[in-house]
C-alpha cells in the first residue's frame, strides 16, 4: 500500500475515481434536465444540440424567447450580439430583462438570466452593433444564425454573411399582432434580399404585442431544433405569416430571384397559398 502513495499511482487512482462519478453525476443530471425531450429525439440528438455552435442577432424582443428556448433545450454554445441597453420601455416584450437591469447592456442582463437558466450552456456576448464590416467576425465559427434584429440594414448584413459561410438563416420579424418566419439555406432557397429587394419602409417607433414575439421566436426555435436534428420539413422557400389579432397562420410561397444582387438567385416570387 505504501508503494501506491509513494509512487503516486494510489492518488491517481483516486482521482480517476472522483472524476467518474462526477462524469456519472453530471450524465444523470442531463438525461433529468432534457428527459420529456429525449423522449422525442433520444440521447444521440441531444448530444447534436449540445455539440452546436450558433448566433443569435439581438437580445430583444424576439431575441429573449428565443435565447430562453434555445438554452434551455441545452445548446452547447450561443453567441449573442446587441449593442443596446436595457430601457423601460422594452419590458412588455423583452422577458429576458427586468425593472432592475434598466440601463444595464443587454447582453449582460440576458447571460446573467440564460446562465442560471442552464449553467451547462456556453454563452458568450458581444456588445456590439452589427454592420456589413464586421458580420463576419462577430457569427465567427457559428454553424447558423438566429435574425432577432429589428431594423433591415443589419438584417441585410446577416444575410450576406450566411450566403459567404454557406450557413442557415432563421428569420423572424413582428409588427404588432402579426409576425413572419422562414428559414434561408443558401443556394437553396431565396435568401432574404430575394424576398425584400428593399427594406420596408417606416416611420417612428414599431408597435408590438410581447405576445407575438413568443409565437414568432417560439417557430424560429422549432426551426434551429429541427435543423440540427435533421428532423422535419423545414420553412425553405416558404414563409409562415401569422395573424395574431384573427387567430389566423397563412403561408406563403417564395421563389430565388435570378438577379438578386445577394444571392444571384432570386428575386421574389411571393403569393399566399
């Protein structure tokens, strides 16, 4: 016994022991966690979503759902970017933030939040504004990205982004009871300068119902988790519109347009079915 200590080897032992049942530990703690979702897609697909890397544009509106649903169903590692900070009027829709964290930067009120939601999720946060000169490196290495943003020029820069990496973009956007979703896989389907040659126009602040941010950010979620598990039919070349004040959901039809100064491969053919 006394050559194990002295050797070392009887440390090591211990050690190696300690770290097995923390690993036993930690594994029974996940398949808790996850348990009504291993039901649907098992442990292979939670260990797809565990492995993944993705970035959320904006921790707003429709960014704060989506992060709350994208964490708690145990993504590996989410990038967050926002430049903005934490105001009173955005409590009706941004459940992530709370009456205390007015003036505190978005990104840090919302990894303080999505941390204790799931401490096993890497989230990491840039507080910046989102252009054509710096898209690239801020998405870095992330293999999709969410479009929670709320003004078309940076939604611009996302889409030319994905189109250079070759990775999805799940678009969403409201505007008061209504909202609008689909997914962008890059020469596939339209991408979204095919589907807005131009940016919408608009004046003055946009009204929104916190309400439709959940059912909007909720469909983006559904979107990510099937694309990372390979399951499902996905909203390629279709765009979900959903109207909240009828209790309506229509879909939409979309088509690449061949002289799509983004893509090269559609502009817009669009018509509700």
């Amino acid at each position: 016994m006394s050559r194990w200590r002295e050797g070392g080897a009887w440390d090591e032992r211990l050690k190696a022991g300690v770290r097995a049942r923390e690993r036993e530990k930690m594994e029974r703690m996940r398949s808790e966690r996850y348990r009504r979702q291993l039901i649907l897609f098992g442990e292979e697909g939670q260990k797809r979503l565990r492995s993944a890397k993705i970035f959320v544009a904006g921790a707003g509106g429709l960014g704060s759902a989506s992060l709350l649903y994208l964490t708690a169903a145990g993504i590996g590692r989410i990038r967050i970017a926002d430049c903005d900070t934490v105001e009173e009027s955005n409590l009706n829709r941004q459940i992530l933030h709370f009456h205390e964290d007015i003036g505190k930067q978005k990104v840090i009120s919302a990894k303080e939040k999505l941390e204790r939601l799931n401490p096993e999720v890497d989230i990491e946060i840039l507080a910046e504004s989102i252009t054509e000169e710096n898209v690239d490196a801020i998405v870095g290495d992330s293999e999709l990205i969410v479009d929670a943003m709320d003004n078309f020029q940076a939604r611009y820069a996302l889409n030319k982004c994905a189109i250079r990496k070759k990775i999805p973009l799940f678009h969403g956007a409201v505007y008061g009871f209504e909202g609008q979703i689909t997914t962008i896989i890059p020469e596939r389907t339209a991408c979204l300068r095919c589907i807005f040659p131009k940016a919408p126009s608009g004046a003055g602040e946009t009204p929104v119902v916190g309400a439709t941010c959940g059912v909007v950010a909720s469909i983006q979620v559904s979107e990510v988790l099937k694309y990372l598990l390979r399951r499902g039919s996905l909203l390629e070349n279709r765009m979900l519109w959903w109207d909240g004040l009828n209790a309506r959901i229509e879909e939409i039809s979309l088509r690449r347009n061949p002289k799509c100064e983004d893509c090269g491969g559609g502009a817009l053919r669009a018509f509700r079915l």
